[in-house]
C-alpha cells in the first residue's frame, strides 16, 4: 500500500505532469493504436495512466485517465461513455494504490505485475466490456473473445514497459521534485 509521504501533492508540478501524461496517453490510443474489430483497440495507453498514478498518486492517476478519456471521446466524435471513462479512471487509481515499498526488487516487481494484471482484469474486461454491452449494445458473447485476445496481448506488454519506466530513474526525479515542492514554505510557491 501507499505510505502517507506518497499521497499526490498539488501543486504546478502536478498539473502539467498530469497535462503532460494525458496527451501521451491521447496520442497512444488515438493515433498510435491498432483497431481491433469494431469495438477495440490494441494501444499503449493505459501505460501513460499507471504511470501518472505510480509517479504522482492515486487521484493524479485518475484525472489523467479522465482528461485524456473526455479529450479524446470529442477529439474522435464519441458520446463519453461513463462506465468506459470510469475504467479510464480506474487505471491511474489502482496500481498507485498498490506501490511496492521496501524489499527486495524482485518482490517490487512482482507486486507491481500483480498490480497491473489486477488493474487490467478490472478495467479492460471488466468495466469497459461493460460500457461496451450496457451502453454502446454490443452482445457479449461476439465480443469476449477479441476482448480476452486483446487482454493477452496487452497485458505481458503493460507489465514489462510499467517495470522498465517505474523502475527507471525517472521514478527518483519525479519523487524528488515533489519531495521539493512538498517541502518549500508557501511564500516560495
């Protein structure tokens, strides 16, 4: 679990790294992303998202999903669809919940692997396969099996590139930044 010195900090810094991570995420899935029948995609995408909430917190993580979900459902002409925008969310909040602290490295990746399998079961067939049957009227069964295709394809890939960047020394400039902006006195902010 997140320990308390961890939580996201608000601040300028904050704002255009969620800025930032949102239009990676929106250039991932709208433009550099593999159509998958009519009703999914294979995309890099959700790795801009885990990372916001790994680097910046949970509610971060969240709002980056749900910028880059709304700017792009009206970049592409869709109607937001709520269950699939909240499966956008999901995949910033979840594994920021479940940042590996302490121990060994190969127990770190592990639980950061578990994290993101867990966040990919919830969020790719769970809720937006949902939004994709309650809300936009596919039929489940004609859908599961590109569904369960995409989820394997994805998922070893998400792992892989989410241990490379969380492990990379981006994660210690991040953290550090922040340590800084936590730290200064309001008169300098």
């Amino acid at each position: 679990m997140r320990k308390r010195e961890n939580h996201t900090v608000w601040c300028t810094y904050t704002f255009v790294s969620i800025g930032m991570l949102a239009a990676v995420q929106l250039l991932l899935s709208r433009f550099l992303s593999i159509p998958v029948g009519g009703f999914g995609r294979i995309s890099l995408s959700p790795i801009a998202t885990m990372m916001a909430g790994l680097w910046l917190g949970p509610l971060a993580g969240g709002l980056t999903g749900l910028i880059a979900d709304i700017l792009g459902c009206l970049i592409q002409g869709y109607t937001v669809n709520p269950i699939i925008t909240l499966s956008a969310v999901m995949w910033g909040v979840i594994p920021a919940l479940f940042i590996p602290e302490g121990g060994k490295k190969g127990k770190k990746i592990l639980m950061l692997s578990i994290s993101v399998i867990l966040t990919a079961v919830v969020c790719s067939l769970g809720l937006t396969t949902a939004g994709l049957v309650l809300i936009n009227g596919f039929n489940l069964y004609s859908i599961l099996l590109t569904r369960l295709t995409q989820f394997i394809v994805t998922v070893p890939v998400y792992c892989l590139l989410i241990n490379l960047l969380y492990f990379s020394p981006v994660t210690s400039m991040v953290r550090q930044a922040l340590r800084t902006r936590l730290h200064r006195s309001p008169q300098k902010q």
